[in-house]
C-alpha cells in the first residue's frame, strides 16, 4: 500500500494532508489504527530506538527522540523534502517525550539560511517548535536566534572544518537570564548546535538545551 498521496504543486511533491492538517492515520504506513505515538501497532515496532544523550560543549543537555536510522530517516525525508509538514507533530510526540527540561526555558529553532527555506518553502525546525509548542505549552522565541550567512554544504567534511565553516554563522539578540532549548531535526557532527550554543551564551543565556528528533548514533566512527 502507498502511505500517502502525493500531489505536485508549483513543482513540489506535497503529500495530501490528513483533514485539518492534523495526523489522523499512522505516520509510515497510512493505517488507520493509529496510537498515541502516531503509528499503528506494527510500525511502531519497527521505529528505531532512542539514542544516547550528545555531549555538545556549550550546552547543558542535548537529548533526542530517535535513532537516526530507518523508518526514521524515510519519515525525516518526507517531512523535509516532500513537504509533509504535519509530520512535524509526530516527531514533537515522541520529542516532548524527553522534555525534562526546567520550567521557563524556551524553545529556539535552529535557523535554516533562508535561501534554503524559500527553496524548501517552509522551515523544518519553526515547524517542530510549533508542535513543542503546542504540546509542552513551552514559549517559541524564533526572533532570538538569526542566521548571518548560509554555510557550504557540510557532507563529507571532519569536525574540525565544520566548526570553522560554521564560525560566526549565527547572531542572538538579547539572551541575558534566559533559558533556552534548541529545536533541531537531525543531530550529525553536532557542529551547527554547538555554534547556535557559543552565540547563544555569548549573548547571555542562562543555559542552552538541544532537543532533536533524531541523532546519528556513532557520528565520530563513520
Ligand atoms: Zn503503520
């Protein structure tokens, strides 16, 4: 069975949201018997497990909800690259899930450079924060954090060439006292968070939390 319907609209697959945009039928396989968790009995037992915690200098603790490995990686491609935006809710289900962070903190999306939002025409991370949102009933502080310029690609390069390409990459506005969590889709390198989090401590933050969907297991060994 196809999962999902897929429509082109201005060139764009775009998979025909379930009524009123909200996940009503099973995120991989379309069923109907969905649980609390967004997927029916059998996929859910195919979904990868729950990564270990990161260690990214700079922030306290950097938590995921899922391996990256598959079906996630099918379902992140869906969400990124065919426009599946309601399967931002069923990443924030499993993300609110690891939620132990203190009261107050806010919840920062990771900002995309906006060549590549208006090419994706939306952004993955504001999607997911407003899912966290909704559910932890957590504030949304996309102002805070700014990307400056947009970063070559950063497939294929070791750690130490992400950081320096990414040096600089993002400015904060006024931070002092506040806590923050970091939204972010896929943890690699950690790279990106870890320079979201220097700017944000440089800018005063209380504390920097990361909150991801998926984390590659073992980046260092591949
Ligand atoms: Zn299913």
């Amino acid at each position: 069975m196809k999962p999902f319907k897929i429509a082109l609209s201005k060139g764009r697959p775009v998979c025909l949201p379930p009524k009123g945009g909200r996940l009503l039928s099973c995120a991989l396989c379309g069923s109907p018997w969905m649980n609390a968790g967004g997927l029916c009995r059998d996929c859910e037992k195919k979904l990868p497990k729950k990564p270990e915690d990161r260690r990214i200098f700079g922030i306290k603790r950097t938590a995921a909800a899922l391996c990256y490995e598959e079906p996630a990686i099918a379902l992140v491609h869906r969400f990124k690259y065919q426009n599946c935006r309601y399967l931002a809710e069923f990443f924030a289900l499993h993300m609110a899930g690891e939620d132990d962070f203190p009261k107050g903190a806010v919840l920062i999306p990771v900002p995309l450079h906006p060549n590549r939002q208006r090419q994706r025409g939306f952004s993955q991370t504001a999607e997911l924060c407003a899912e966290l949102s909704r559910m932890t009933g957590r504030r949304a502080e996309s102002a805070l954090l700014a990307r400056s310029w947009d970063t070559p690609p950063q497939t294929g390069l070791p750690l130490a060439d992400r950081r320096a390409n990414l040096k600089g990459a993002f400015t904060a506005g006024d931070a002092k006292g506040i806590s923050v969590i970091l939204v972010d889709d896929v943890i690699t390198s950690g790279a990106t968070l870890g320079e979201c989090a220097n700017t944000l401590n440089a800018a005063g933050a209380k504390a920097v939390y990361a909150l991801c969907a998926c984390s590659v297991d073992n980046w260092e060994a591949q």
